[in-house]
C-alpha cells in the first residue's frame, strides 16, 4: 500500500515532465526515445501510463497538438500551407495533409476556406 501511495505521485510528475517536452519541442523532431528520457520512463511504461492517462498514444497526442498548432495558424495567418507545415513540426506539406485530412476530415486549404468564409 505504501508503494502505490508513493508510486503514483512520481508517476504523475514523469508523465507531467512528458507533456511539458512535447509541448515545448511541437515543432522538432521527437522521437518516442527522447520523451521516455525526459520522463524517466521506458518506452513501454511510458507509452503505457501516456495512454492510461491521456487517452491516446504519446506519438498520436504529439500529432494532434500539431494539427491544433497547424488549425490556430491557418485561421490566423496568410501563411502558406508549407511555411505552417515546417513551422509546426511537419515533415512536408504532404504529411501535414495526410495527418490533417485524417484528423479534421478536411485538407488544410479547405479548412482554411471554410474557416475564413
């Protein structure tokens, strides 16, 4: 009893610490690797505990913040659709669409269009 009293509190600050760095790096690189370092954490314990706490993979949730990053910027810039991919951490302009297509059910021009009509 006294470990899991202890245990979770640690827990919380490990997958706190993996929210925090991918956050901060939206527009890096970030492999699954790099985020357990800074957790603490194996892969597979972090990519457990993420999905326990979170709901979704960590790689799935780094995807999503950039789709939302990518949204925030289409709407509030005349940027170009490659400029927001670098910018939010995209490969090209070619993953951004596929992820934003599967995320948003919409391409990025159109979600642009849409948004501005």
């Amino acid at each position: 009893m006294i470990r899991t009293a202890i245990a979770a509190p640690v827990a919380k600050a490990n997958l706190s610490n993996a929210i925090n760095f991918i956050e901060a790096n939206l527009d890096q690189s970030i492999g699954l690797t790099a985020i357990a370092e800074i957790a603490g954490l194996s892969v597979s314990h972090l990519t457990r505990q993420f999905r326990a706490a979170v709901g979704q993979a960590p790689h799935q949730y780094l995807l999503q913040r950039r789709v939302e990053n990518a949204k925030r910027r289409l709407r509030g810039t005349d940027a170009s659709i490659p400029q927001i991919a670098f910018v939010c951490g995209f490969a090209s302009q070619q993953h951004l669409t596929r992820i934003f297509k599967r995320v948003c059910g919409a391409t990025p021009a159109a979600y642009r269009k849409m948004s501005r009509d």
